[in-house]
C-alpha cells in the first residue's frame, strides 16, 4: 500500500483555513538563556494557543476539510488530554457535534473542560476496555468521522502551521527541536522547515522513558513499546503512526530523549525567569536545548513550547520536587 504523504502545500493551505481562528501566538526570548549557551533561541509559544496547545491547529483543520455529510453525522475521537480538547473546540466552532471517549477515571478538570465546549464524553474502564474499540463501534452504528490524534494529513498540516509562523517571524534557523509523541507536530514542522529553512536542522524529542521514536528510527521500522511512565502525559504514544513515521524518516536530522527530571528544570526556567506555564511535554523540546544534547553555540535555534495544559496543584508539586533536586 502506498501512502499518501501531506506536503507543505497542504500547510498553506491549513494556515489559510486556521486564519482568525487560532491565534498567532508570539515568539519569546531570554536573554538570560542566550548569555548562558552562546546562541540566539526562539519559543514558539504553542501554550498560549486556543485550549492551551498546539493541537487546536490540526483538530480543526481536520474537521474543516470535512464533507457536508460527515459533518452533519458528527465526528469521535479518543483522548483523555489535548487532542480531545482540540476536537471538541473545534467542532463547537463549526456547529459539528462531537463525542469523546475518555477513561472512566480521567482527571476532572479535562473532563469538565471537554463538557465545557459542548462535547458529549462516552467514559470507558481502562482496565477492561479497549477506547478503539469504542470508537469504531461508535463509526459503525452512529456513523461518525474518527479523528485521529496524529497519523492524519489533515491533522498533520495543521501542526505544521506553527513552525511556518515561527520560521515566517524568525527568518531561517540552524536548528529547531520539537516535542515528540505520535509524531504529528514533528512530521508537519517537517514540512515548514524544509520548505522555509531547507538547511535547519530539526531535531525531535521524546520521553526517555518512552523512546520508540528513536527506536523506530535506528531500526528502520516502525517499533512498538510497552505502554511508558513519564510525567511528559502528552508524548506517551507507543508508536509512531504510517504517515508520520515515513515524513521523520525522510527529513529529521535525528530523534532525542531527555529526562523526566529535565523536563522539570525546564519547566522552573520558564515559570521563574518567563513567567509562563508550560506543560512537562511541553518542555520536551525545551529541555534537549538547555541540556545541549547537541552542540548549539553560535547559532539560531527554534523551540516549540507545545502546550501548557497542567492541572495546578500538580504543577507546584513537580516544582517543588525540582527545587530540591
Ligand atoms: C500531543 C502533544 C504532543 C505530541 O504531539 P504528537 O503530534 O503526538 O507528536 C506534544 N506536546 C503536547 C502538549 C501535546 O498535547
């Protein structure tokens, strides 16, 4: 079977359909951070985006380029984190009704928020049911559009559309780093940069915890991991999907992990020296930069800030364990 690859064509015309619809969010620096590693970095601030991340850009871009008929029928997705928050805004806006599989034991603050845009939530036991399932059956008897959280063109080129922004504001870059979990935001940056800023090159970052990406791509197939435990709660795919594994193949300079550890100390930096929250996935890209996983000095270097969905509480804790680390 063939595959039929997204192309930046396809970001164009995504950021087309998301103009005045997501926001623009901003490009910020730190002086503070650029002193320390001798280079000149940009953030690409995704948590400040609708519903707290990136993934609105994909979601609704997805539903956008639905038929009539599919739309009238409705659309399902399973997700307990951003994905379903994406689809469910997304659907709002454009009058499409949504149903959201979510485990029974999902935390009350995104089920609340889900409901909030209008959604309807259809709760699953994690421990005896399998939400795919639920899903395709939900396909079958009510006849809904299934929207996947990453191995999508559509969701794929909307992604994209951040880093097209962040290269647009930036100028050409030497290098980016992007969060990685199933591969959406990674495969259409991808597009953007070698469309924009063909000699960047774009780095992903995954969990060490759950590093199948980079498994996957030193073996040269797809490799599927047992299911991770990292506080990265948005990156624990355990596969790459098709589309976006054959896109990551094709152009990534290289995939790499960082630790849960890491991940906090990013997240102190931006609370205390940026003053803005961002989610531990969120700082994956983040953390392989502070961390100099590669060598950045003297040069221009992006970073996408993916989202900054975290319940509060459990952000003040993951600091306080940094600050006695
Ligand atoms: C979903 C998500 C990711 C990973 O995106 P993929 O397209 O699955 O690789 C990264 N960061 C945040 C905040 C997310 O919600």
């Amino acid at each position: 079977m063939s595959l039929v690859l997204p192309a930046y064509d396809d970001v164009v015309r995504a950021s087309q359909t998301l103009k005045g619809v997501a926001h623009r969010t901003p490009v910020l620096v730190s002086h503070t951070l650029n002193e320390r590693l001798g280079a000149q970095v940009f953030f690409k601030c995704e948590n400040l985006q609708r519903m707290g991340a990136f993934k609105f850009r994909g979601g609704y871009n997805a539903l956008a380029n639905l038929s009539d008929a599919q739309r009238q029928a409705g659309v399902v997705a399973f997700s307990s984190g951003n994905h379903a928050q994406a689809v469910a805004l997304a659907a709002q806006l454009l009058g499409v009704s949504a149903t959201i599989v979510m485990p029974a034991d999902a935390p009350r603050a995104k089920k609340a928020a889900t409901l909030g845009y209008g959604a309807r939530v259809v709760d699953y036991d994690r421990a005896t049911q399998d939400r795919e399932e639920i899903a395709r059956g939900l396909v079958d008897k009510e006849g809904l559009t299934l929207i996947p959280p990453f191995d999508h063109a559509e969701v794929i080129a909307g992604q994209g559309t951040a880093v097209k922004e962040l290269l647009e504001d930036t100028g050409g870059l030497d290098a980016l780093f992007v969060p990685l979990g199933g591969g959406g935001l990674l495969s259409g940056s991808l597009l953007s940069a070698q469309a924009i800023s063909p000699d960047c090159a774009v780095y992903g970052v995954e969990p060490e915890a759950g590093s199948d990406g980079q498994q996957s791509l030193r073996k040269g197939s797809v490799v599927r991991i047992a299911q991770p435990s990292s506080i990265a709660d948005g990156a624990l795919t355990q596969a790459l999907g098709n589309l976006t594994f054959s896109l990551i193949q094709q152009h990534v300079r290289d995939l790499l992990t960082v630790t849960d550890s890491q991940l906090i100390q990013a997240m102190q930096f931006f609370a205390e020296r940026m003053k803005i929250v961002v989610e531990p996935t969120g700082c994956l890209g983040a953390a392989a930069v502070f961390n100099e996983l590669v060598p950045l000095k003297g040069q221009r270097v992006g970073v996408v800030l993916s989202g900054g969905n975290v319940d509060l509480a459990a952000f003040g804790r993951l600091l306080e364990q940094g600050a006695q680390t």
